[in-house]
C-alpha cells in the first residue's frame, strides 16, 4: 500500500452563501495533488480536539502541517499587534497535538509556511506578527501579486541540513506570507535564509525527529519546479521507511 500521508485541515470561520450557508472544513488542492503526484494518499485531517489528533496520527505514515491564518500570539507571551490577522486558536491546539503526536510517533513532518510558524511556536520560539511593521531591516517582497506557482526570491540554503541534500545550496521560491520566525524555538536550527535574513526553512537538532519545515509553498510550485517536486519525492521516501519499520 502506498503511505497515508495527513494534511492538516482547516475550516471557513463564517457561512458563506457559495456552501449554503454552512460551515466549511477544507484543504487546499494543491496539497492533495502534489501529495498524490509524489506517490503517496491523502487524509485531510479536520480541526478536532487533542484526542482526535492522536488518534488520526494513529493511522499516518507521515504529516504536512499546512498554511492558513496568523498564529495566536498568547502562544509565545504577545499581544495581538495591529496588523495580525485572523487567528483560530482552536486550530492552533490542534496542530499542536498533531505534530506532538507526530515526532512521538517517529513519522516525517512537512511544514509549510503557517506549518514552520508554528513549529516555531511549539518549540518556545517567537514570530514577527507584521514584518513590514516589526522587521528592523529592509525587506523584500515576501507576499508577492505573481502567480502563486512563480518563483519570486531566492533563497541559500546551509551546507550538512538535509534540506541542502534535496534541493542543494540555491534555489527561488514563491512567498505568501507577512509573519515570519524572529526568535528560534529550542532545538531547532535555521538551514535557509532569503538575502534580507529571514528564516525560509528549519530542521531539528534532534536526529531522532524528522521533520523539514519551510516559509514557502512547495505544494503550489511542485507541479513545475524540480526542487520542490523532489522535496515532496523525498517526504514520500521518508513515509515509506517509516511506514516499513513501523510494519
């Protein structure tokens, strides 16, 4: 059987008269797609409690924690600044509990853009709620008006991260995001930056946690760009050993 790989899910916080004016839970296409092109099966994940979390890890070979709304800043001691948009703390928990359950469990996590934000978090880190308010240097652009699928920046990535093994030392990403990690969780290291200094991807320092998390979103970039299509490869490859050892 090919790995069942998770997606994080979200949900529409108001009805909208396109769904009848129901509630909606949902998960980009792009994730689907670009999880099914690399070989593996897709499971969205609903927004849950804590015990649905782990019981949905239960039956995952591996984890995306997917993009979406601004992280509650209560979750590393700020109040909300200005320019922070919609929070959903519920499923800020929730993610919590599913990448906890995650690196206990021994499967490979992806984070993606809110996914790294995140991780950040959980791991006592901090984040720049607005960075054209908050970043003290001169940024690029880094919610750009191209296509999403267009490479907008580039970015370098460190020399020994497994994230350089798989996409090498430069490559150019697309950029959707107005938060950003400003203080580094604990056991975590940095291996990408774009030229104005900020943080484009993290791996752990633990060799006993697998996890690649990135600012971008390969999901959308895969479809034409060889790097980040061989990032989703190698996500696969890893499930498949796990999914092997565990079995």
């Amino acid at each position: 059987m090919k790995p069942i790989i998770g997606i994080s899910g979200t949900q529409l916080l108001s009805a909208t008269s396109e769904f009848e004016g129901t509630l909606v839970a949902y998960t980009p296409q792009f994730y689907i797609d670009t999880v099914q092109g690399a070989g593996a099966t897709p499971i969205m994940l609903p927004v849950g409690t804590a015990e649905d979390a782990r019981n949905m890890v239960e039956v995952l070979d591996a984890l995306i924690l997917s993009g979406g709304h601004d992280v509650d800043p209560e979750l590393y001691g700020e109040e909300p600044h200005r320019n922070l948009t919609l929070t959903f703390p519920k499923r800020d928990a929730f993610d919590f509990a599913l990448y906890e359950a995650a690196i206990e469990k021994g499967i490979p996590v992806l984070g993606v853009c809110r996914g790294l934000q995140l991780i950040n978090v959980y791991h006592g880190g901090s984040l720049y709620q607005d960075l054209p308010a908050q970043y003290d240097a001169e940024l690029l652009l880094h919610v750009q008006k191209a296509p999403f699928e267009t490479p907008l920046h580039g970015i370098s990535v460190q020399p020994g991260s497994h994230l350089y093994d798989v996409i090498g030392a430069h490559t150019k990403v697309n950029t959707l995001h107005h938060q950003a990690i400003k203080n580094l969780g604990t056991g975590l290291k940095a291996v990408a930056h774009s030229q104005d200094g900020i943080v484009e991807a993290i791996e752990p320092t633990d060799p006993n946690i697998d996890m690649i998390a990135v600012q971008w979103h390969p999901e959308i970039m895969a479809y034409s760009d060889p790097a980040n299509k061989t990032l989703f490869k190698d996500f696969v490859a890893r499930a498949e050993k796990v999914k092997t050892k565990i079995k």
